[in-house]
C-alpha cells in the first residue's frame, strides 16, 4: 500500500495527524491526507471534535484549580513553621 | 515610561504566596504532602538566590519560575525508571484500539458520542471530575508532557529537553496520552 493510501484509510494514522494539527502546522501532504480521511470517517469527525473539547475542558480544568486557592490553602501551623524557617534562614 | 524596580521580601513570602504555589503545585501534581514540600523547598532555594534577583519580575512570578523547575524535576523522576511499566500497561491496552493490519477503530473502541460535541463545553462538576479521575490515571509520563503542554503552553523543543524524550517519541506520547483520555472518558461517562 503507498504511503498517501496508508493515512487515507488509517484511522491510528489520522488520529495522530489530528493531535498534531493542534500543536504545530501540518504539512501540506499532511494537511490533504487528513482532510480526505475526515471526508469518510465519521468515527474520526467524532474524534477530532471530542480530541478540541478536551483540551478546552483541560485547559479550564487546570484554570479552575488555579482560582481555587481559597478552598485549597495551606494549614496555619504548616504556614507559622515554614515562616519561622525562613527567618531561621535570614538570621544566619 | 517609568518601571518600578520589583523588590524581594522574604519576611512575607509565606503569607503573600504559599497558598498560591501551593495551589499552583496540586494542580500540576495531585499530592498534597508532595505540594508542601515543593512549597517549602522553592523558599529555602530562593532565600540562596536573593542576591541574584534582578527585580524584572514580581516577586510572585520568580517564585514561580523555581517552583516550576522543582516541579519538571519531579516529573523526570516519576517518568524514569519503574514508572516505565505504567506505560508499557497502557501501551498495551491501546493495542486494542485500532485493527492490527489496517488501523481501523475496532468496533468495542470505537469513539462515540459523549453528548457534549454539539454545545458549549459542559463546566459540570461530574465530567470535570471523570476528567480529573482518567488524567490521575495517565502514566507519569504521558501526564508530564499532557501537563506541561496544555497547561503551561511550553514549547515542543523546551519539553523534549527538560523531560529528555525525542520528538518523535513526543508526538507518540501526545498522541497516545489522548487516546487513552478520550477512552476514559468514554468509559466512564456515557
């Protein structure tokens, strides 16, 4: 089989190319051979489209937990001990 | 234009910014006692480093820029070694996503509708939990370049050296790292 027919009915191949195509440029060999794939490949279509939501939901995820710093804080003890440590540290 | 020079003032640092690294940490790495340490230890390399702060920062962000070294150091650690057999675990289970001889979706790995495809991203506290739950399940070093690629937007060249992976092996990685999220989710959603 050539290589162009291999991304073509590929659908171990394509995903990989999608993945790609959300961090870098494709080629343009790259580029064609997907968009032929994704032309006939539902189960790919649905890939590709879940592959984007999952980022999105990634990137807020970690965002969510960034704002939670109130829900997430430190114990006070823990705090008063590193503190303490740190002026140990600059009394030297 | 006047640019304020930024100043260090480790008397406060606890109170100005432990809960924010803290938070910072737990959300890259999901261990609390493993967040305190980094914490503590991003002070104490600081406090050595005070006379090299050049003030073009606050004094969050530098804190931060330590912080993240501690952090890709854990990463590598988790990544090396025993951690090896995680991947070959979850390697293996991608056999059977796609037909051996034509990479067909095989039919009980099919993708399939999630609901969610057509509407605005559902925030739902249940989905961002399963979310939560299959990402803890990567391998560490499926999850180390996930993280570091979708959450601190580093470069492809920067994580291939710091986690010492190649590209080539970083496309796998990116690759097969969602593959094994999606399937997750899939499985446990629907």
């Amino acid at each position: 089989m050539n290589p162009l027919k291999k991304v073509i009915y590929n659908c171990k191949q394509a995903t990989l190319l999608i993945e790609k195509r959300q961090i870098r440029k494709l080629s343009f060999r790259e580029s064609i051979e997907l968009r032929i794939h994704l032309a006939g490949c539902s189960m790919c279509k649905l890939y590709n489209k879940q592959s984007q939501i999952i980022n999105q939901m990634v990137l807020q995820l970690f965002h969510d937990t960034e704002l939670q710093v109130s829900t997430l804080s430190l114990d006070e003890n823990f705090k008063k001990e590193l503190q303490d440590r740190i002026e140990g540290e600059l009394n030297k | 234009m006047v640019t304020e020079k930024q100043l260090l003032d480790p008397h406060h640092w606890v109170k100005a910014h432990a809960d924010y690294l803290y938070s910072y940490t737990l959300s890259r790495l999901n261990d609390e006692e493993q967040a305190k340490d980094l914490v503590q230890e991003t002070f104490l390399a600081a406090l050595e480093k005070v006379d090299r702060f050049e003030g073009k920062s606050s004094e969050r962000t530098w804190l931060t820029a330590i912080l993240k070294n501690k952090i890709i150091d854990v990463y590598r650690k988790k990544s090396s070694g025993l951690a090896n057999i995680a991947e070959q675990k979850a390697e293996e289970e991608q056999k059977d996503f796609f037909e051996e001889d034509n990479g067909h979706w095989t039919q009980a790995h099919q993708p399939l509708p999630f609901g969610i495809e057509d509407h605005e991203p559902l925030r739902g506290k249940e989905f961002n939990h399963i979310l939560q739950l299959c990402m803890q399940k990567l391998p560490a070093m499926w999850m180390s370049v996930f993280t570091m690629k979708h959450m601190d937007e580093a470069t492809t060249e920067f994580i291939c050296s710091e986690l010492r992976v190649t590209q080539a092996n970083f496309w796998v990685i990116i690759h097969r790292a969602k593959l094994s999220l999606r399937a997750c989710l899939q499985k446990n959603w629907i």
